[in-house]
C-alpha cells in the first residue's frame, strides 16, 4: 500500500513539474506579427491610398512597424477656351512607425517618404503638350490609432506636415479605417 502511495504522489509531482515546465516555456503572445490593411483619405497620399501596416516584433500591439502603401487619382477638365486637361498623380508612401501603448488606443508617431509621378496632358488647338516628373515628399506622422486586441476594425487620425523642395506644410491630416490581423 506503501508503494501505491509513493508512486501516486510520484506521478503528481511529476505531472505538476511538467505541467509548470511547459506553461513556462509556451508564449503568453501569438507568435505573429500584427498587421493591417486600411484606406487613408488625405494624409501621406495624393487624394485616397490603400496601405498595408506590420509591427516588426511579433506578439504585440505596439512599438516598431513599418508602414507602405499607393494611392493614385486622375483629374480631367475642360476650360472655356476648349483646353482639356488630364493629370494623373501615382503615390507609394513609405514610413517608420512607432506605437506607444499596448491596448486598443495608441500614440502613432512616424516618418517617412511619398514619391510621386505626375503625368500631365494638356490638349489645345495648338497640340498636345505632355509633362511628367518623379518627386519625393517626406512626412511626419502623429496622432491616435484604434485597433481591436485581435482581428477586427482599426481607424486612425494623423496630424501629416510635409517636407519637400517647396518647405514645410504644416496643414495636412489624415483619416483611415481598414481592418487589423495577426
């Protein structure tokens, strides 16, 4: 009976040291990068641009990502004079984000770069003139994310100043709604 007793209690031990061993050794996080896909009105892109975002340690909602995304618009018009006029913007804005905060609401701060092609027709009884360059924009990012601690809904609004040939602007924001996943 003596030896029934010893190798229960043997057994129990054993169970519990394994038992605490592997809840020790398996991560309390998922072991995936949080990510999100979402549409910025304004902000880093010409008029509307579809970015995808990641954070670049697995498991947590905050700290270092990396942000890219396009975004492109075409205006056509005609003036008075019968002078059309066809411009087509491509963006592909890029940033370094930092999140601070662990939850569902975070300070976004960032930095980045937004080439643009712009492509321009302008079509008058004199011809055609075309005009097309390539710039690059750097921006700033501040503001407030909301996103769900698992898959669902995230939005932001962001304060944008940009840096370019022409100085700094200041009066730029952003609005985006998309959808955050592991």
């Amino acid at each position: 009976m003596k030896k029934v007793y010893t190798f229960l209690l043997a057994s129990s031990a054993c169970l519990f040291v394994c038992k605490v061993s592997f809840a020790q050794t398996t991560p309390s996080t998922p072991d995936r990068l949080n990510k999100a896909i979402y549409v910025e009105a304004l902000g880093n892109g010409p008029l509307v641009s579809l970015n995808y975002d990641t954070r670049l340690k697995k498991g947590i909602q905050g700290g270092l990502g990396l942000r890219a995304g396009v975004g492109t618009i075409n205006v056509e018009g005609t003036d008075s004079n019968g002078t059309s006029d066809n411009i087509n913007i491509i963006s592909v804005p890029v940033a370094l984000n930092f999140l601070v905060g662990q939850k569902r609401s975070a300070f976004e701060a960032g930095v980045g770069v937004t080439p643009v092609y712009l492509a321009n027709e302008l079509v008058n009884d004199n011809g055609i003139y075309t005009n097309e360059g390539l710039s690059v924009v750097g921006f700033l990012n501040a503001g407030y994310r909301f996103h769900s601690i698992r898959n669902g809904v995230m939005f932001r609004i962001t304060w944008t100043p940009a840096i370019s040939s022409e100085g700094f602007t200041a009066a730029y924001g952003g609005f985006s709604l998309g959808m955050n996943f592991k």
